[in-house]
C-alpha cells in the first residue's frame, strides 16, 4: 500500500475512535456516569471548561455541582475534524450544542432551559494500550441562550433520566427487546 494510502487509512482509523471517544463523553455527561467521564481523559489531562480550568477530577467535581440542578442534559457534538501533525497526536475540533434544562423550582412548572453552543478544542493522544483519549480541551463558547419553558411531554411517554434509572441501562445490560416482560421487569429496578 502506498505511503499516502497509510495515512488516509490511520487518519480515518483515529477519527474514527476520536469521534467514538467523544459521542461517548457526551453520553456519560448526560447521564452524570462520572466514571466514564474520566475515562474520556488522560489521569494527567487539562480542561479549560468556561471558569473551571484544572485537571479531570476537578472537572467532575465542577461538573457534579452543575449538573445537580439539572433534569434534562443532551449533548449533540458533531462537525468532527482531526488534523494528525504526527502518529501520536490528534488536533480535534468539535461541534456542540447543548441543551440543559434545570429542574423544576416552583408551582407553575416553569423551568429554565440553557442552550450552549460552542466547540471542543481537543488534543487526543493514546493511553498505553493505544486507546484515543484527550489530553487538553478548550471549550470555545459561541453562544450562551437562556429561556423560560414548560416541559409538554405526554405522562405516559418514556422519561429519561439522568443516572441507572434510564432505559438506557436496561437496554446495555440486558439487551431487552421493548415489547418484551423483560423490559417491563428491568425497567422497575433502581
């Protein structure tokens, strides 16, 4: 195979797993599974988060206290771009746009929904065993909205949750089929 070909195929081999690494970063945040959180990062990685600026841990911790106030939180990152200046380093920037929505303060059932926009600044470099995680973020705020809304979901629609109780987990751990007692069964558990 021809040098360039090499390139193009490891290219898309390590965007491939940079994007993997990243859809998976937007899950666990969205589902507050902090440990997988921190699988995303290197032990010894920097994020420049808006005004949290530190290592991995402190970001959860950072991440734990904001996402406490919140009920709904989706991650969209897309437009996934990685220059490779060499074989151990991927430049990655990212689109996302945030939707998190806090939780219920008062009678009326008004809530405050945030939408972020911004971008992921991202060095990506492989742990030992050659797994793509990041090693420093900047995000990159676009725009920050915030509104006054009222959740219209049907009582009777599936509710997402933001911990073990979403259908998610039943769906990973058991491979439930939605039609199925085994669903109904899983879907009860804590």
């Amino acid at each position: 195979m021809p040098r360039d070909d090499q390139f193009e195929q490891s290219r898309v081999q390590v965007t491939m797993a940079v994007t993997d690494c990243l859809h998976r970063y937007a899950r666990a945040v969205d589902r507050c599974d902090w440990d997988s959180v921190r699988a995303c990062y290197h032990d010894n990685a920097f994020d420049h988060h808006g005004a949290y600026r530190g290592g991995v841990d402190g970001l959860i911790e950072d991440m734990k206290v904001r996402h406490a106030q919140l009920d709904s939180s989706v991650h969209f990152i897309t437009n996934v771009l990685v220059d490779l200046p060499d074989p151990g380093v991927a430049l990655v920037e990212s689109y996302c746009l945030c939707y998190l929505r806090r939780r219920e303060q008062e009678a009326s059932g008004m809530q405050q929904l945030t939408t972020v926009k911004c971008r992921y600044l991202d060095k990506f470099t492989p742990d030992a065993v050659g797994r793509w995680r990041i090693a420093s973020r900047m995000v990159v705020f676009d725009e920050l909205c915030v509104d006054e809304i009222r959740d219209s979901r049907p009582p009777a629609a599936t509710r997402s949750e933001r911990d073990r109780k979403d259908p998610l987990w039943v769906f990973l751990d058991r491979g439930a089929d939605w039609n199925s007692a085994d669903y109904a069964a899983g879907s009860k558990r804590q």
